[in-house]
C-alpha cells in the first residue's frame, strides 16, 4: 500500500475519538485506465452496470452489485399512507389537547393512539399548533398513524429527560417472537431466493421469517475477526428478515421460496436456519409533523442514547415529512442554545420494508461518546430506504449500529452536515463526525447519489465500539459528492463508484485498513456528476418493476 500523509493535524487525537482521518492517494480506477468516463464533461456508466444489467450480472473477477430495488416501505412498489377513509382522532376536538403549548398533552394524546389501536387503526390527528409532551408516546398496534398538518404547523415538544437513557420519546413497537425454526440442509447462496430445508410443512406463503446463523468460531475467523467479535459470539443472529412466496413439498429437500434474495452465503457449517416470525406492526407512520426534545445543557449530559422516535419490530412503516425544531424548553442562550434535539432523531431497529422521506433531522445537544447525536440510526434491519431526507449538526448524522444484521438498506439522495464527535460537554472539544457504517459488518447497502460535507465511511474499527471490526462489505457507494471525505476500506470487496468534491481514501496504512484486502473497486473519482444513471437505486427499481 502507499504511504500516506495526514489530512488533519489532529491525527492522534482524531484517532482517540475513534475519527481518525489520513489521507490517501487514491488507486486509480482498475475498471479502465480514465475513470469510465472519457473525460469531465462526457456521460458514463459503470462497468459493472452496463445497460444489459441484470441481477444475475457478474465479471470476470466475481465482482458485482446486488440488486437494492426492493428497498423501502412495501419493496418500493405502492406509496405509503394510512388507508383513504381512516378514521381521524383529532387529539384536541375529541381528546382536548392544548394546541398552544401551556399544558402537558401527554394524557390525551396517548388515550387518541389507544383508542385508534382499539378500533383497529386510524389516524392520529394533530392539527396546527404547539404541544407540550412532558412523558413519552407509545404505540403497540398496527394500523396507527401519527398525522399533522406540516412540521411548521403542527408541531410536539417533549420536555422529559429523567429516566430517558436508551428510550425514545415516540415508540412503536412490536412484540416479535419466533415459533418455528428449520436448519438449512444446504448452504444457501448469495443472490438467491431458495431455501432447502427437510420439512416446510409448516410454513405458508405470506408468512414472515428470518434467516441467520450462528456467529461461529469459523465465521469470525473467515473474517479476521478472532479476538475482536466478541459480543454476539456463538448466538444465532438473523441476517435477511423476509417473507414465503411459495413452499414446494413435492420433493426432498423441501424448497423454501423468498420475497427478497439473500446476499451472504449463510452456512450449514454455521447452523443457518430460517425462523417464523409473529407480531411485527405493520401499516404504520409518522407524517407531517415537526418534534423536538432538547432540555437544559447540563440534563442533556446526564442520560444517554435518547431518541426523539424509535420504530422497532415493524414492517412497510413510514416517516415522512417530518422535521425537528428549536425546542421551547432548550437554553436560549450558551451551550445548547436553540438546539432541536437533546441527543438522537430517528431510531429504526429490527425492522424491514420501512421508508423515511422527506425528514430533516438536527441540531443535537449530546453528541458524545457511547451512541450519541446519532440523527438516522439503523440497525439490524433489511430493506429500509431513507430518501431526500437532511440531517445537521449531529455526532453521526447517518449511521448504522450495534449488531450484525443490516442488509439492503438505501441511502438516497440524502444530505449530511455538520457532524460533530464531542469528546464532553466542553464544545470546543471536538472534531469532524461522518457519517458512516459502525459495526459488525454492513452488508451489501448502497448509498446513492447524496452529499456529505462532512464525510462518509466503511472501515475496520478494529476493537472500538466493543468490538466493532469489520464495519462493512460488498457496500455500493454510488454517485457521493461534499466536501468532505470518503473512506471506503471494506472486507471482502465494496464499491466507490463516481465521486464528486469529496476526498478519497481507499488505502491507508493505518489500522482501519487491516484485512480489508483487495482494495475496493473505484471508478470516476471526480466525475460523480456525469455517472449514469443519476440514481442506481431509481433504475434498479423501474428495471424490477417495469416502469
């Protein structure tokens, strides 16, 4: 690998915070000598994205991309939204809630959600005005959504913080459990749809499954990972969260049909299996509503991993046109002043087909260490597309975390300033914040067509975070420009694919680049804006769905 030298002057302490930041020469694109594109100003595709594409589509090199079109609520094929004719809820007409921010309307909000959970779902109405939340919001029900009337109009504060680590002030949550397993009998191949087991006489199309495996010592070791995976050594953990087409019991094995293609091998040698599952929430939203939850400076520092909303355990769920706001009750003045958030946005956790839109997300006062200032968190989902969404001013304003299990998420036409890792509650104790993936293995998402100023990046982390390792592989990142800088060093094989303004690092000699050879694919650094398609993620879909 090439020496390289320090991009910021700070590289000891950057690499403290777990930021560290040099920069590197960029290898020349390998799929032809000019980048793919003959020039500045002249269109391009990838040369592992020909015209004739399919999903099938691999070199000669065994180097493909996967097919990211199922991504978002519903596999991106119907609009989300509580059904036309829903009942409404109105909170203040019916429940009484006070629309001008005086009084807590935590009791009449919550007895709106639970009688519409009761009816089977409705809309949660909030019509323009200010709302004073002084506990939490929780839905357990399908079919809820949460609407207002724009996030200028209609808009929540939440002023709790006691009590608030790892919780979230609006949750929907389901209640997942698992009653039937069936080992693999075969390995099951990336980019396949078939599952072969010895009996699926109990499985049925429509039924919703898992498939994962057991973080064996062979696995951790195929990925240069002994002694840094330790958290989820030797447990079971679900990789691809998908649903039955079809069950062929006319031969043996018996054939297990998916909705979604896996893309990892998943191992007989690892104890792969597929496991029912029951009681995700599905059909349900959040839209149209402004939030925040910044308190005083100091009790923002006293708790830890607060989100605004968490959605967990759901399914073809939805946050759209959503957007945080200077909280009523943050400081108006000194550390923390205006701020919108007191730490974390939005949290999606052991979900899958869930679309964020059109959401703006930022300006958070605990942007520490420990899981903090994360604005669009992810984790261990599948299929999840967040799209034209910004966040600002966050630790990681993008970021997927704790755990192995995200795979085929989509970043897409989003926006990411402002990040900041603080080292404490002394701001001027700070440095740059990417976004990025953060742990256990991200696999096979794409980040398309979206700007970071402040960074972006899939590395080997080594032993931060517990253990995080290997943070990703077999990543797209598609069409990225900003100003700030770009790191792609993944396990196994990712892909930077036409850059614009940012800095690139594919090589390093520091420790985030242990194990991550080959060097990821590279194509167009710099010439980002004339790579066609503008949206890999767009024409994957109009390709699978035929318009």
């Amino acid at each position: 690998m090439r020496p390289s030298s320090p991009a910021l002057p700070l590289v000891a302490l950057l690499m403290l915070a777990g930021c560290a930041a040099e920069e590197a020469s960029p290898k020349a694109p390998r799929s032809n000598d000019d980048g793919g594109a003959g020039g500045p100003s002249v269109p391009w595709r990838s040369a592992l994205y020909e015209e004739t594409w399919t999903p099938s589509t691999t070199d000669a090199e065994g180097r493909f991309l996967h097919d990211f079109s199922y991504a978002g609520y519903r596999h991106g094929e119907a609009e989300p939204g509580a059904p036309e004719g829903a009942e409404l809820f109105d909170v203040v007409d019916r429940y009484g809630a006070d629309p001008e921010g005086v009084t807590d309307a935590t009791a009449a909000i919550q007895q709106a959600i639970d009688d519409a959970a009761a009816l089977g779902g409705g809309v949660v109405f909030f019509p323009a005005g200010l709302y004073r939340v002084d506990d939490v919001l929780s839905v357990s029900a399908s079919s809820v959504v949460l609407r207002g009337e724009g996030p200028e109009a209609s808009r929540l504060f939440f002023t709790r913080s006691q009590g608030m680590s790892d919780a979230a002030h609006i949750t929907f949550t389901g209640s997942a459990t698992s009653d039937l397993e069936l080992r693999l009998r075969t390995d099951a191949t990336p980019r396949g749809e078939v599952l072969e087991v010895d009996d699926a006489a109990d499985l049925a199309p429509g039924d919703d499954v898992e498939v994962g495996w057991v973080i064996s010592a062979d696995f951790v070791e195929e990925h240069g990972m002994t002694g840094t995976w330790q958290a989820f050594n030797e447990t079971w953990q679900p990789w691809f969260r998908r649903a039955v087409v079809a069950v062929d019991r006319s031969r043996a094995p018996h054939r297990i049909q998916l909705d979604v293609p896996l893309r990892y091998p998943a191992k007989v040698r690892d104890r792969a299996s597929v496991r029912r599952v029951h009681g995700l929430l599905r059909e349900c939203g959040v839209e149209s509503l402004g939030v925040s939850n910044a308190v005083g400076w100091d009790q923002a520092w006293e708790v830890t991993r607060t989100h605004v909303i968490d959605l967990r355990q759901v399914k073809d769920c939805w946050i759209r046109d959503v957007a945080s706001f200077p909280s009523p009750v943050a400081p108006r003045e000194g550390p923390g002043a205006s701020a919108h958030l007191l730490s974390g946005g939005v949290l999606l956790a052991d979900a899958k087909q869930v679309t964020v839109d059109r959401t703006r997300l930022g300006f958070a006062q605990n942007r520490g260490v420990g899981g903090n200032g994360y604005l669009f968190e992810v984790q261990r989902s599948s299929e999840l597309l967040i799209q034209d969404s910004q966040g600002e001013a966050g630790r990681h304003n993008f970021i997927q975390n704790w755990g192995f299990g995200t795979t085929g998420c989509v970043l897409l036409r989003v926006e990411s300033r402002g990040g900041t890792s603080m080292l404490g509650k002394d701001e001027s104790l700070s440095t740059t914040g990417m976004s990025e993936f953060h742990h256990s293995l991200a696999l096979a998402n794409l980040v398309d067509s979206s700007a970071f100023d402040d960074g972006f990046s899939i590395v080997n982390r080594n032993d931060e975070s517990t253990g995080a390792g290997h943070t990703g592989t077999q990543n797209v990142l598609w069409r990225l420009r900003g100003g700030g800088m770009v790191r792609s060093l993944q396990f196994g094989m990712g892909y930077l694919i036409g850059t614009e303004g940012l800095t690139a690092v594919t090589e390093t000699p520091l420790p985030m680049s242990a194990g991550t050879e080959p060097v990821d694919w590279v194509e167009g650094l710099g010439q980002g804006a004339q790579l066609e398609p503008a949206s890999l993620y767009d024409d994957q879909r109009r390709r699978r769905l035929g318009r």
